[in-house]
C-alpha cells in the first residue's frame, strides 16, 4: 500500500505542475561575437543556454538572437573549436538584452557549465569538484572502451574482462559503490559484479562528469564512491538540421566502430536520432598471443523528441543497447580455437532499454524539474554450446521518479529541494542458473540542499537527506540448487523482508582567494544499503561459488576532501587529498568451506575500513611556444580493512605524462596535433587476501589528427597508437589475471569523423 501511495502522491504534483499556466514575460537575447585581440567577427560560435536547452549559431556577421525566452537569471555558454568557452552569467528582463562578447584563442581549456553537482554553473564557482570528459577525449583515445578512456581522469582506473568487460573504479571504490547515470537516469545493469558492464557508448554524448566522493545526497544509496553522469549532446541550434558520421578501425582486434547521428530544432521543435555497431575479435598481447572469447559486439539505437517554450522544457529519450560480450573462462579457452567475431559459446547477450523524460516548467520565479524513467535490462548467459546453452536468463524492470525545485531566494543563496524514488523488480526465467532471486525493491527519499555566498569569495552548501529502502524476496528455492529436484533442507528456500532507512549529511566549501585560485573543502557522511546479490546470492558466478549474507547492515562512510586549483593563462594546477572511513564496508572474500564439487565459496561479509590517497594534475603551456603542452598527473589511493587487511581492487599509484604539439593552421589541415604520452604504473604489493601481487611496468603511446577542409567540407581524422613498444604485462584489476592472460599489446587505430548540415 506504501508503494502504490507514493505514486499516486508524484501523479497529483505532476498533474498540478503541469496543470499551472503561468503568465511569463517574453524576452530576447542578441549580440555580436568577436575575436578579442583582432576585433574580427566570428561566424559558427555555439550560443547555449544549458538550463532551458535552447541554443543558435552566430551568423556571417557576428550576430546571434535568441527570442522567447524566460526572464530571469540565465547562464550563456559560448564555444567555438580553437577558442576558449566563454561563460557569462545575465539577467534576463522583458524585452530586448543585448550581450556582445569577445572570444580567446583557447591556450589552456577554461572552465565549463557543470550540472552534476546540482546547481548547474560554472566549475570555478561549483563547491564540488567535478572533472569533465569531452568528446575529443574518446574521439583521440585510441581505444575500443569508453571506460578505459575515463581512466584519463586521475582517480579513475578500471576493473576489466578485456576490452568489452569493463567497469570503473573511483578512488578504490567500484561495482555497488559507484553510480552511473545516463543522462541523470541511474543505470540498472546488474552492476554488483565485475563481470556486468555498464551499456552505455560515448555517441551522441556532450560530455562526461565525475564526481570523485560521496555523492550519496543528491542521488541515492549508490552514490558512496562517487558519480559519472553521461550527458546528452545539445539539441541542434535553432532552425537547424545537422549531424556527424564516425568511422573507427582498431588493428588489434580488428575492430570496427561506425555511428551515424542526425538532429534538428524547428521553431519549439527539437528532435534527434543516432545508430550504430561496435564489432571485435579477440585481441593479443605483447607476446601475440590471442586472448581467446575476448570478442564483443555492441549495437545502439538513440532517439529524442522535445518541445521547448518559454514556460518549459520537455523533452522525451529513447535508447537501446544490444551487446554479445565473450567470456574469456577457463572452459571458453579450449572451446573458442579459431578468432572471429563471432560470439558462439560463453558469451552475455544482453539488452537494454530506457524510456526517460526530462522536463523543467517555470512559474513566476520558480523551477522545477521532474525527470522520470523507465529501464528494462536483460542478461542472457550462454555456455557450451550442447550442454546448458542457456544458463542465464533475467530480467530487470526499474522505475525512476525525481522530482525537484528550486526556491526563489537572492542573488547569494539558492536552495533546491526534493524527492526521489525508484520501483525495481527482479524476475527469472527459464535457465538453470539463478544468481539472484525473484524480487521486489522500493527506494523512497526527501532531500535539502543549499548554497550561499558569503564575504563575495566563500560559498558554503549544506546538504541533507533521508532515504528508506524495501527489499522484498517472496519464498522460492535458493539460486544454487537445481529447480527439478526435491528439497527437505529448510535452507534450501530463501525469502526476505529486509527494510533500511538512514540520513545523509554534506558540508562544502570554496574560498575563492582570486579569480584564478580556489581552495574546497568538503565533508560528507552517506550510507548504502546492501543490495540483492549481497543478500541473497546463493551460487556458481564465473569462476567461485558466491553466497549472500542476509544480516548485512547498511554500509557508512565519512570522507574529507581537500582540494587545491589555480590557473593563469599557460598553466592549470590541481591537487586533492582525500580519507574516507567506512563502517561496516561491503565486500566479497573466500572462506575456509568448499561445495560438494570441491569449489571454494566466497561469501560477502563486512568490515570497518578506511581508504585515502589523492590526486595531481599539471597542464603547462609555456610562454611563447605557443605550439607545446606538456601534461602530468599522480594518483594514488590505498585501502585497508580494520584489521590491517588490504581490500580488494585496489588500483596501483599511477604516474601520466604527455607532450602534445599543436598547429592552428599547416596547409589544408586545420588544429593539427600530435601527442606522445606514458603512464607509469607501480608495483601493486598490497593486495587483498584473494588476489596477488603485481609487476610494475611502462606502456608508451603516441598519435596525431585534425581537421582537413575538402572543398566546404570538414573532415576529423586522426591516428593513434597505444601500447606503441607492444609490451607484455598484466593489470593489477584484470580480472584475467587468475588464468595468466596478459591484456593488449600494440593496438593502432584509425579515426575519421564527418560533421554535416542540412538545410
């Protein structure tokens, strides 16, 4: 009844909300746009307003408009290739605002809009830190993984199963302790286990935003480690069809990526659509040898609509992902002979929707946004092919609801305030194997955050929220017997009726000491309720045999974060320090008992532990060789158990070092490039009770692209080469490492990327 009276109560506001017709004084936004040192006007600069979703081109002449827009305070975006985005903060009032900018050739990356951390603003101004991944950064990262191109950001590594297999790890944190949103739609991939990706793909994607720490306030129990949220690209500009082709070749696997995006904005009308494949054999390392069912192929399929007024947002999102990942297990390597793309045996097939609407409605001085979704994910398991094909077949139904608001308040202070909930089932079908049971899960939370700057340089925000969580496990037989037989065994049947509820706290702020140096400090208290497979899984899961532990209690943690930025005009600087005490921490460990088959079973258990480390980053570019960036960065995190135990996927410290040579213009190519980087990885000699030590070792890359202009044409292509001495070694978070498999070695990969327009 709890259930289905929350529901009914989100149906009443969205009823009333959108059954307001508020009275909204129109206005326009106008300006030219040049270049600052040369006074030329700029044609083909993005004017966006990310917050209302609106956005055009200036024209031939400089001039942009945009009409029918809300007043109020607004934040403008304004970027071009090859210039520094520009970010101006206006009042809106009825009738006609001019704002005329100069733009900067781009030197070093300036700040950027940010939305993650729930006031949607500048970085420079964001309590939070919030690094950010864009496009480029997948478009030049030479490899076939959107996760392995996050590992870019300092603090992020990855837990891996090859190329088609990977999930990230966020200082130490991983799988149940991360969240992933799509959009700001969590993602529901069975993500407690190493061996289940996230499907999602870097096409038609704005960008990327990390959130290293509890995030636990703004989005839920599974925030405890930190968020990455995938943001859509920007509606077309207004009055614009426009759209890109990418095509990837990767040698190592002989991999090929090919997408295809087209979008468009008519009047209030906004629209959009994007396909495409992603398809590899299995790859070698150093030594060249194959990795055998290490193959993966992946389609997607994205599409939107949206009506945008001065009034409201509302846009509507549809993608599907359908992935075929091999499983490189013991069984496979000697069923799996020849390469191909094939998947045949030990393969997921696995498929995913999402539904979601984004909606913001204005009225008077206030905003509210009401974002809802629905995901339905399938995991299918394959074997051998004659004996037990199927071995896994279930499925995921998950219901999202967000609904917040923004309270009028002054220019100083903003608050916003919420609800949250989500309505999860869990359902088996016919397949042998169960890893988890049939079930029902219901989330529920109210939550407070706010910012106010004080003395012009501090702001501080205070966060709270409260969360309640139902698990529901109606009786049936455990996942790790067989379904056909006869069980007298009382603990042959599971059912549960577990309820957790906790409150979150948050404490933040930034002293801005000048425009170019900011210190933050933040401090978080966030809690995660266990989740199904930690309570009830109860069978064979790859390689061990796993059990749930059904008296777990929530896991908590209180991290300190301390962060340093500064940055003039040929140099960036950023350094954070972190400690994070976990009570009660969640994980997986072995036991001294074995099955009836000789096994070993790993059961999750929990202990109090403590994780800290940090992060540096150094982008120099010095002055007057305009033409050499040089980039370096330091990660480090350890964890250990209360009882002087180290936990497990640890990432081992890490050093990056990169030179990149750029030209502006060099006969038909337009932001030329080339770049040779190094990542130093160290002995990881602290591993958990189950794992092993591992080797250091040196990987080398290098690549080189830009733009070509073909008559009125412009072409993106590029060229990369990583692991360029084809180097032999093992990642300490490789889960191939028990079976002795190296990851890749040499891969060359080719890119080429066509935007166009339609008139």
């Amino acid at each position: 009844m709890k259930r289905s009276s929350n529901i009914e109560k989100l149906l009443l506001l969205i009823l009333f909300f959108t059954g307001l017709n508020p009275v909204i004084a129109q206005s326009s936004l106008s300006g030219i746009i040049r270049e600052k040192s040369t006074g030329e006007i700029l044609s083909g600069v993005n004017v966006y307003l990310p917050e209302y979703s609106r956005g055009t081109v200036s024209g031939t002449d400089g001039s942009y408009e945009l009409k029918n827009l809300r007043s109020g305070q607004a934040l403008v975006q304004f970027s071009m290739m090859g210039y520094k985005t520009r970010l101006e903060k206006i009042n809106i009032s009825a009738g006609m605002v001019n704002l005329s900018v100069e733009m900067e050739p781009k030197v070093i990356q300036g700040e950027e809009i940010v939305v993650t951390g729930g006031f949607p603003g500048s970085q420079h101004d964001n309590v939070v830190k919030i690094s950010t991944l864009k496009p480029k950064a997948f478009l030049t990262s030479g490899t076939p993984s959107l996760i392995e191109t996050l590992t870019e950001t300092p603090g992020i590594e990855m837990i891996s199963k090859g190329p088609g297999v990977a999930t990230p790890v966020i200082r130490g944190l991983s799988l149940s302790n991360i969240l992933f949103l799509n959009n700001g739609i969590p993602m529901s991939n069975f993500q407690f286990s190493e061996n289940h990706p996230f499907m999602v793909d870097e096409n038609g994607m704005e960008r990327m935003e990390i959130i290293k720490g509890p995030a636990s306030l703004l989005y839920g129990s599974g925030a405890v480690g930190g968020v990455i949220n995938l943001i859509k690209e920007a509606p077309a500009p207004e009055g614009k069809i426009t759209g890109d082709y990418l095509l990837k070749y990767f040698g190592n696997t002989h991999g090929v990526t090919s997408n295809l995006g087209v979008k468009g904005t008519q009047k209030s009308f906004t629209w959009g659509l994007r396909s495409g494949f992603n398809s590899h054999m299995d790859y070698f390392d150093g030594d060249n040898n194959r990795i055998p069912n290490s193959r993966f192929n992946r389609k997607s399929l994205k599409t939107n609509i949206g009506l945008i007024e001065n009034f409201g947002t509302f846009r509507l999102f549809y993608d599907y992902n359908k992935d075929r990942l091999g499983m490189t297990v013991e069984p496979a390597i000697i069923l799996v002979p020849e390469n191909n793309r094939k998947n045949e045996v030990w393969y997921q097939d696995l498929s995913n929707h999402i539904l979601s609407m984004q909606n913001k409605i204005f009225i008077k001085k206030m905003k509210f946004d009401l974002n809802l979704g629905y995901q339905s994910n399938n995991r299918k398991l394959y074997g051998s092919a004659t004996i037990e094909p199927l071995l896994v077949d279930i499925n995921m139904n998950s219901f999202n609801y967000k609904l917040q608001s923004s309270l009028p308040t002054n220019e100083t202070t903003k608050i916003i305030v919420g609800i949250q909930g989500l309505e999860q089932s869990v359902q088996n079908h016919d397949a042998p194997q169960r890893i988890l049971p049939d079930a029902r899960i219901s989330d529920f939370s109210v939550f407070g955050l706010g910012q106010h700057y004080h003395w012009e340089k501090l702001m501080i925000q205070v966060g709270l929220r409260w969360d309640y969580r139902f698990i529901h496990v109606p009786e049936q037989i455990s996942g790790g017997h067989s379904h056909d037989e006869v069980h007298a065994q009382e603990d042959s049947l599971i059912s549960l009726n577990n309820a957790y509820n906790n409150i979150s706290l948050s404490l933040g702020s930034v002293l801005n000491l000048k425009d170019s140096m900011h210190i933050r400090l933040n401090i978080a208290s966030a809690f995660r309720s266990p989740n199904l497979a930690e309570l009830t899984q109860n069978g064979e899961h790859g390689i061990r045999y796993e059990q749930g532990n059904a008296n777990l209690n929530s896991q908590r943690n209180l991290e300190a974060d301390l962060s340093f930025h500064y940055h003039t005009t040929h140099m960036t600087f950023d350094a954070s320090g972190f400690y994070n005490n976990i009570y009660d921490y969640i994980f997986l460990a072995p036991t001294s008992d074995s099955t009836d088959d000789g096994d070993k079973i790993y059961r999750y258990t929990q202990s109090n532990a403590f994780l800290y480390g940090g992060e540096i980053l150094l982008h120099f570019h010095p002055h007057p060789v305009d033409w050499l960036h040089f980039k370096s960065s330091w990660s480090y995190v350890s964890g250990k158990q209360s009882n002087g135990d180290y936990l497990p996927f640890i990432p081992a410290q890490k050093v990056k070092l990169e030179i990149e040579l750029q030209k502006r213009k060099w006969y038909a190519f337009r932001n030329l490039y080339f770049k040779f980087s190094s990542d130093f990885v160290f002995k990881q000699n602290h591993p958990a009770p189950f794992e092993t030590p591992s080797a250091d070792y040196i990987l080398l890359n290098a690549g080189m692209g830009g733009d070509i202009h073909v008559k009125n044409q412009l072409i993106t292509v590029g060229v990369f080469a990583n692991n360029l001495l084809n180097k032999t070694y093992i990642s300490h978070l490789s889960t191939l490492k028990d079976l002795s498999l190296n990851n890749m070695g040499r891969n060359i990969s080719l890119v080429v990327k066509v935007p166009f327009g339609i008139k």
